[in-house]
C-alpha cells in the first residue's frame, strides 16, 4: 500500500483493480498514475471542452463577479483550447491560463492569451497576483494536486477566490464498482469517470484548508449540456440528458434533506478564500 498522496497516511484497498483509498482524507488514487493526454473521438473535443460546458462558465462567472468585485487578473488551470478564458474576457477579466496539452495550449494562446505550460507548482507565476484562480476538473489530473493547492494559495491575493469543479468520487466510485461487476454493459453504458485521483468533498477540503485555504465551500455542481463524452452507448444522447437532469435533481433533494450535508452529485463546484 502506498502512501496517500494528499495527507501522506497510508492507502488501502479500494474495491477496484489499480485504485487505493485513504481512510483518512477520503482521496481514492491510482497506484500507477496516467499522465498522457486525453484522446477522445475526432470531433469530440470542441463538444467537450467548450459547448458542454458553456452554462457552467457562465454561472462560475456570475458567481466570481459577485464574490469579487471589481474583477482583475484571472487565471485558469487547464485551460484547454480557452474557451473559459474567452467567456472570463469576454465579461472584464483580464485572463490567463496554465495547459500542459501543447497543442490545446496552442488553440489558447492563437486567441490570445498568455499561456503557461508548465504544471502550476513549477511554473514560478507571480506570487499574490491573481484575483481568482479556477481549475476545472483538474485536480484529478495532477501530477501533485496538494503541491499545486499550496501553489495556488501563494499566488492568489489576500482575498483573492478559488473555484474549483471537480469530479465527485462519492458519486463515481461506487459507479465503477457497478461497472466493473458488469451491470452496464448489456446497454453499453460507461458512466464512471476514474481518474490519477477522485476527490470526495471532505478530502477537497482538507487539501484546500492544509494549504492555507479558508472558507472552503462546497456545493453539488451543475451539469454539463448533452452528452459530449458519448457515454451514453446504445440509448444515445437523450437517455443521457434525462438521466443527468433526474439525477442532480435526486442529489440535490438529498443535499437539503440532509442540512446540507451529503453531497452525490456527480461533480462538485468548491469555492476558497485566501485570508
Ligand atoms: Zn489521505
């Protein structure tokens, strides 16, 4: 057993071929981590990384214009192609991103912005500089995700936010584990998303709270338009749009049923001050 790459206490078993937990902190990773680029179908990446997610850029926005007034210097971790740094513009931000992707950083910096491509916690950015950082679903991707939260609370101004959207292993885990004792297969289904780590709300917490991080707040995310990944299989693109919306309405009617407490969505949206 390895030790948890975010509190450093010893993994355990995970239920899932490859995967360990920790007891502690919650993190479920990867014992041998991914760190390729992702490879989708031809034609899936713009649905992905831009039209699928253009109602949650939109409301991350509406939310960062009121949680800081006045706007200013933005940065975006994992910025793909921009297409969130192109809506940040659009709305005043000056903005800016991090993408190890070269040619997804390319697509970035051709409309424009200022692209880093190194991973956050080595690429020296200024520190107390940023208004708001926002990493969206790539935490789970990192190479060091708690070195990467301390970074981040260095080059946020005092009173500067972080939003974060990320997958919910509570949600995700238990789906693999549906997945990898067959049940979806006879509809060709693939619904769970495991990555190099799957964070459950708690653990999103202690790593951000570790790292400086107060007021951590968490919230069951919306969901992405459509089916972009096509995981929907033989039922297609609807049964997917009508299982997503019934679902984060369930996981919602249990958020308030619980006092705000239990969180099954499928992704999570984490906003943080830094004091
Ligand atoms: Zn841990």
């Amino acid at each position: 057993m390895s030790a948890c790459p975010v509190c450093g206490e010893a993994g355990d078993k995970a239920g899932l071929p490859g995967l360990e937990a920790c007891g502690y902190c919650g993190l479920a990773f990867k014992t041998e981590r991914y760190f390729g680029d992702p490879v989708y179908e031809e034609g899936l990446e713009d649905g992905i990384y831009g039209a699928a997610k253009a109602g949650l850029f939109a409301r991350a926005l509406d939310q960062l214009a009121l949680a800081v007034p006045g706007k200013g210097r933005l940065l975006d971790v994992g910025c793909a192609t921009g297409e969130f740094l192109k809506a940040a513009a659009a709305r005043g931000w000056r903005a800016e991103g991090v993408e190890l992707n070269p040619a997804l950083a390319l697509k970035a910096e051709a409309a424009g912005f200022t692209v880093t491509p190194l991973p956050v916690e080595q690429a020296m950015l200024d520190k107390d500089a940023y208004d708001v950082v926002t990493v969206f679903e790539v935490f789970c991707l990192m190479d060091k995700p708690a070195a990467a939260a301390a970074e981040l609370f260095k080059i946020l101004r005092p009173g500067g936010m972080l939003y974060v959207r990320e997958f919910n292993a509570v949600f995700h885990l238990p789906l693999a584990r549906l997945e990898a004792a067959g049940v979806f297969a006879p509809l060709g289904l693939k619904p769970a998303v495991i990555h190099n780590f799957n964070f459950r709300p708690r653990t999103l917490k202690a790593m951000l709270e570790a790292a400086g991080f107060t007021d951590v707040r968490v919230l069951n995310s919306k969901l992405t338009s459509g089916d972009a990944y096509r995981t929907g299989g033989l039922l297609g693109g609807l049964f997917t749009r009508l299982a997503k919306v019934l679902y984060y309405t369930l996981a919602q009617a249990l958020w308030y049923a619980s006092f705000g407490t239990a969180f099954a969505g499928s992704s999570l949206i984490v906003t943080a001050r830094k004091p």
